[in-house]
C-alpha cells in the first residue's frame, strides 16, 4: 500500500441514532484505518464549527454545499501512495468541507478508497464524487460503508475491508 494518508471529516455533539458523543463517528473509524495501516492524518474541521444540535446541524450543512470553508487544508499530497477519504453521509455525498479540502489537490497516480459513516444511505454517491474530484486517481469502487450506530466496533470491519 506504500506510505498512505487519511483525510477525514467528522462531527461530535449530537448525532443522527447516535446521540450525544464526544467523538464523531467517522474519526473512530479513522483511527482503525490509522491503527491498522499506520497512515498519517488529516482532519477536516470547518472555518466556522456546526452548531451541536442535529437538527442545526443539517440546516447549516445544507447551506455550505459549495461554499464549505475550512480552517486548513491538507498541502501536499506527493510524499503518499494512498488517500483513504472518509466523510459521514450528508445529503447524498460527503460533508460539503470534504469538497473543499480535496478541491486543488494533485491526485496523480494515487490510490483512492473511500469510507463513509451513515444510518441507512450506505456510500450513497460519494465514490463517483471522490472520482470527479480526485482527478488522476485511482479510485477504488469497493468503498467501505459503515453504519454510524456501529462505528465504536467496526474495527474488525475495517481489517476485512483494508
């Protein structure tokens, strides 16, 4: 697999099934997939946090599909082998600040596998979207769906997957 990266976005407070958690669901994924491959980590956090409630939550990531600023993006990509990109579900795709953080970089002959975090939409469209984004990529079409509810113990899913 060559030296690999993550870049991830996930959320705390309150959760869609979940409830209230101090740490989002698709960050304990993120640590398998670091714990079992040794990848480095990025994660996304946007410019402006999302309110703790869900409801909240939903309304304001509605409103930044397109226009999701975050406070750093990932740099420079050329030293890995292998991108794992890993976002919860939000309206069909990726968090809108996933968008942001893969748009510019150079994905040239990097490897691409893509998990989700959901309650019910699976990968939904996110690996066509990584495709369109990640241009040059090789992007992986068996993405790794991970229901939400179930993250805290999708350890073993994960080495399977990987």
């Amino acid at each position: 697999m060559g030296k690999s990266l993550i870049i991830y976005f996930s959320r705390a407070d309150e959760n869609y099934s979940v409830g209230w958690i101090d740490k989002g669901n698709t960050e304990n994924v993120a640590g398998f997939v670091q714990e079992l491959t040794g990848a480095d980590m990025f994660k996304v956090e946007p410019a402006v946090p999302y309110a703790a409630d869900y409801n909240t939550c939903i309304k304001e990531a509605k409103l930044r599909v397109g226009n999701a600023p975050i406070k750093e993006k990932p740099g420079d990509i050329s030293a890995y082998d292998t991108i794992f990109v890993m976002s919860p579900v939000y309206w069909g795709t990726y968090a809108p600040e996933m968008e942001t953080a893969l748009t510019g970089l150079d994905f040239s002959g990097k490897t691409v596998r893509v998990i989700s975090t959901h309650e019910g939409s699976g990968l939904a469209g996110m690996v066509s979207d990584v495709k369109r984004i990640c241009v040059g990529a090789d992007v992986r079409n068996n993405g790794l769906a991970i229901v939400g509810s179930q993250a805290k113990n999708s350890k073993q899913k994960v080495s399977d997957w990987l």
